[in-house]
C-alpha cells in the first residue's frame, strides 16, 4: 500500500479533507471529472457541483414501494439566455456539469451553497451511494416570491465525501436504474 493510499484508508469513518479529495482526484476513474476549475470548486471539506442543465417539472410522477409502478414525472427543458436563466418560484431538476466516480469505499452527501439559500433558493438531494458513478440530477427549489436570475454553471451543490469503515462488497455497491446517467446510455436518459 502506498502512503497516499495509507493516509486516505486511515480516515475510515471520516469525512474527507481537501487534502485527500486532491489525491482522489488523481485515481483513474478520478473521484470527480468534468469540473470546470477544480482549484475553484475544490472546497475544505468536499467539491462545489455546477449548474448544466435545469428542467421545469411538468407533470405529475408515481412512486410505489418495488418501483414496478414508478413513473417519473415529465419534465421541460429550460434553454439559457445569454448564459443566464430566470427561475419563478417553483420547483426545477437540475443536471450537473461534473461526473462523479464513487469507489466501494465512499459515499457522498449534498447541500446547497450558502449563497444559494441566502437568496431564497435550495437544492434537495439524495445520497450518492458508494459505488455510484454518473452526472447526477437534484431538485432546485426556487422559494424566494421574486425568484431568481442564475447563471449556466454557476456553483450550486457542495458535495461532501464520507469514507465508510470498511470497503463493501462489490454485489453491494449502488448498482440501481440511475447508475451511469446522463453520461451516455443508460437505463432512465441520455445525455443532454
């Protein structure tokens, strides 16, 4: 085991530094690609996400407890002006520019940018699964009654790494119907 490797398996149960996402980022698959300015996006304790895409939800969705019956809702794709988009209130999915590459040791959770609720405007998300990879998708909730101007990738999410204890099995790790989306073919979309 090299020494990089020893310090990040060291800090097992830990959420990881800047320090170590660095080196992360230097693994093949890297932890993180596609960022636009990784000195700017890297952050002390995780990695600003970049605003790609945003889509009006236009329809209602089904969610049932097997997925036999999930239907997701229909969306509108929203086309920048000049780089910058007005956002009503309301609720909006959003395509980050960044893919991420998760090994079976580490899994990920995401929050909005501060500067992003100080305007009203939050960003729900699930949790990146440890061996989940793709350009994931969020919801972008508009609550300010003015709304907001925002610009194509500007920084939204603050994606936070946390090593688990121990490595799981590769039968284990995410393995569902959004594994590898918006990067190419997948089971749920194509890239935008």
């Amino acid at each position: 085991m090299s020494k990089t490797e020893k310090t990040v398996s060291e800090l097992q149960g830990s959420v990881l530094s800047k320090s170590q996402i660095r080196t992360l980022l230097r693994n093949k698959p890297p932890l993180i690609e596609k960022m636009i300015d990784a000195s700017m996006q890297l952050q002390q304790n995780g990695v600003d996400l970049t605003l790609k895409t945003v889509e009006k939800i236009a329809g209602a969705g089904c969610i049932d407890f097997s997925n036999k019956d999930r239907k997701l809702s229909d969306v509108v794709k929203l086309d920048f002006d000049d780089d910058w988009l007005f956002l009503a209130p309301g609720p909006y999915k959003i395509i980050f520019n960044e893919i991420v590459h998760l090994p079976k040791d580490i899994m990920a959770i995401g929050a909005p940018r501060t500067s992003l609720i100080r305007c009203g405007v939050t960003v729900e998300t699930g949790i990146w699964d440890a061996g989940y990879e793709g350009r994931s998708e969020s919801l972008l909730v508009v609550l300010n009654e003015a709304g907001i101007r925002i610009k194509k990738n500007a920084r939204v999410l603050q994606l936070v790494f946390i090593k688990l204890s121990k490595k799981i099995a590769a039968g284990e790790a995410y393995g569902g119907i959004y594994q590898s989306e918006n990067i190419g073919q997948s089971q749920m979309t194509l890239d935008v």
